[in-house]
C-alpha cells in the first residue's frame, strides 16, 4: 500500500500469519537438492547445506531416476516440447497421454482410463461429477484431503462414517433410498493402515452405490477386481510411478461423463508430455519382471522397519510413530536430521492433535546401508517412554 500506511488485508494477513507461528506450526518448504534419497538439504532459517539420507519421499518403487523412465521423458520432451498448451479438449491432448489412459486401463483391468495433471484433480473430478442431483456420500473419516475438497465442490449430502466402521457404513447406507457412493483410501496416508477393501465392496454391491477408492499409496495393495462391484479407481502416477499426475480408472460411459463433466479435467491444462512419457515407461517397468522385485524388495524392508518399531504385520511403505506432543515430534525430528536422517514431523492440522508423530516412507531403491542408519536412529526413539506405533489416530488430511 502507498502512502505509508498498512491496509486491512496487509493488516490481516499478518495477524493470520503470527497465529500460525505463535501456535508453533510455522511451515516452509525446504530446499533439497537431490536425485533418489540422498542429497544436499538447505536448513531453515538458510544455513550450510547438510547431506542427509531422505525417508519422507512418496517415490516408493524409485521410479522418478529408473533410466528407463527418464528415457521415457526424454523422449516425449524432444518430440513435443515442454507444455501442451492446453486443456485435453481443446488441443493438449497427445498421442502420449492416450496412450498412457490405454495402459493404465489395461494394468486396472478397466475399460477406460483418463489422466489428470495431480491426483487431487482427479479426486475433485470423480466427487464433484457423481455426486450430484441429491447423491448421498458416505466417507471415512480420515479420507484425504481431495476427497473432503470434492464433497465440498459437490455440495452433496456427505456422511462421515467412523475409520474402518463397516457397521456404522452399512446403517447409513440403509438410510437412504437414492443413489450412494462410497468413497475411501485404500491406504490411509498418515496412519499407513488398509481399508477393509473385501467388506467394502460386498457392501456397496448389496446396496448398489458406487464405490470409489483412493488408491494413491496402494503400491504393495490392496487390490481389486474391478468386476465384482460399480467402482472408479482413483490414482496417481506421482507415488507407484515416479512421475506426475492422477487418473481415474473404471467402465467406459463413467470415464466419457467424467471426461465431458469434470471442471478440473475441462478447464485446466494437460499435463506436460514428459510427465506423462515418464508414466508410460515406468509402467511398463513396473508390469515387468524388474516391477515384481521392486516390489517384493520394498515389502521386506517394510517388514524390517515396522518390526523395529512394534508394528509387526504392518503392509504399506508409510510407517508411522507416534510422539504425541507436536514438541516431542519435532524434536525427535531434529534428532534424527543431526545423524543424516530426514524423517519429518508431522504434525496438526494434518494429524489430531495428541497424535504427531514421524511418518517414515520407505521405497524399493532405499540401500540396506541407508535402512541400516535409519534402524539405529529408531533404536533410542523407539525405547522412550511414550513412543508406540499408529494407534489409528490419523486425520483426514496429508502432510
């Protein structure tokens, strides 16, 4: 503002600002200048550079540097530049991306597929398309973020029904006489923990809703059979395959609605041809034999870790402790930085308050010298008075 003075909004906006960092939760996005887990992270306030080992990356396959799947990028980006200049119905729509939405559909088993620059897109997309003319949503609880966001752009009548609650699900389902969807992460993005996804499909098949799933973090599973029950697949390229963006998958007429309805695939720029040649490729490493050892390699190092920390069993590459206090989350965060160890904090409002916790991600391309450093860094967390594993007390928000 000229003049001297501070406006209403520059006046608001500081005061929302010092709430923020008064309640201890000031965030900021930190430089890290690395290709796969290790590299060079800019502290915070700017200082020197510390060469840290990351385990918070959602890269869990290392697909993002596969040769393969940089050739991949490399290749789309010779052939058509960097941007598609446009939205897929006008005219950014390559022969790249149909391509990509024919392989996807085939590795869902689905009639059709249709990619969206981020998965947050396609969850608007899916939710604010079908949930319309008086449909009734039932939501877990802890659902992420797109998908409360996508309710909202809906305006659809919404039930949240409590984690995991089949029973509670079935009873609101009764209640209501139109059509219903349900909507839920396969893989909870905080807590790591699967959805009951047999007891979800029996129950939207007896009671005819369509069920949609999130199925960004399900690298390891759960999976479907895309027959047994009316259900769109929600995913993204950006976790399982290295790259960005999110598609939906299911029968061909729901992704033509999605495709002539969907505000956030209409109005919004394809994404560039690299990421989706990245996609391409690295799904086909991921259909091939390399993709199965990748895989399997990724579920023993999860056994390892969960075992280290109490949470035998324990399926996905999200690996949650629990601190409690958002003091004791960060500290033990810092901790950890001090060995070479990137394992965030995280905190409300991402999680309940009384639940922050480190969430450690690991991925396939994690060397056992790096897990080894992550295992004796657990050693003495894991041993303090307070420390257990999720007790599935997430939220419905990611980090």
């Amino acid at each position: 503002m000229t003049g001297g003075g501070t406006s209403v909004w520059e006046a608001w906006v500081d005061d929302a600002c010092t709430q923020v960092a008064t309640a201890g939760r000031w965030r900021a996005p930190r430089s890290f200048d690395a290709r796969g887990h290790d590299g060079l992270l800019m502290d915070d306030p700017p200082g020197p550079a510390r060469t840290v080992v990351s385990f918070a990356s959602n890269d869990y396959l290392g697909l993002s540097t596969h040769p393969a799947v940089v050739e991949g990028a490399r290749e789309a980006l010779e052939r058509w530049g960097a941007g598609s200049g446009a939205s897929r119905l006008i005219t950014g729509s390559r022969p790249v991306h149909h391509q990509l939405e024919e392989a996807l559909a085939a590795w869902k088993g689905t009639e059709a597929a249709v990619v969206l620059p981020t998965g947050f897109a396609a969850n608007l997309s899916v939710l604010s398309v079908f949930a319309a003319d008086r449909t009734v949503v039932h939501s877990d609880e802890r659902n992420h973020a797109s998908i409360i966001d996508g309710c909202r752009l809906a305006r659809a009548d919404v039930r949240i029904y409590p984690h995991g609650d089949l029973d509670r699900l079935d009873a609101s389902l009764a209640e209501v006489a139109g059509r219903s969807i349900i909507v839920s992460d396969t893989v909870f993005s905080m807590d790591g923990d699967q959805c009951d996804l047999p007891g979800l499909v029996e129950i939207a098949g007896r009671h005819g809703a369509l069920l949609v799933l999130d199925e960004a973090h399900a690298v390891l599973g759960p999976h479907l059979d895309p027959t047994a029950v009316d259900v769109l697949q929600v995913g993204t390229v950006s976790k399982t395959l290295g790259s960005l963006g999110g598609f939906i998958a299911g029968p061909r007429r729901f992704v033509d609605l999605l495709v002539n309805r969907g505000r956030p695939y209409i109005f919004t720029t394809a994404p560039s041809p690299a990421d989706a040649g990245a996609a391409l490729a690295a799904l086909k490493v991921l259909r091939s034999d390399e993709g199965v050892e990748l895989r399997a390699r990724l579920a023993r190092l999860v056994a390892r870790v969960a075992g280290a920390v109490g949470a035998e069993g324990h399926a996905s590459p999200i690996v949650p402790v629990i601190l409690g206090g958002e003091a004791e989350a960060v500290a033990a965060s810092a901790k950890l930085l001090e060995q070479g160890l990137w394992v965030p904090a995280i905190r409300p409002p991402t999680v309940a308050p009384g639940t922050s916790r480190l969430r450690i991600t690991l991925s396939a391309t994690h060397t056992d010298e790096q897990v080894d450093r992550l295992m004796a860094g657990l050693a003495g967390l894991v041993a303090e008075p307070g420390v257990h594993r999720a007790d599935r007390q997430g939220t419905d928000s990611a980090a």
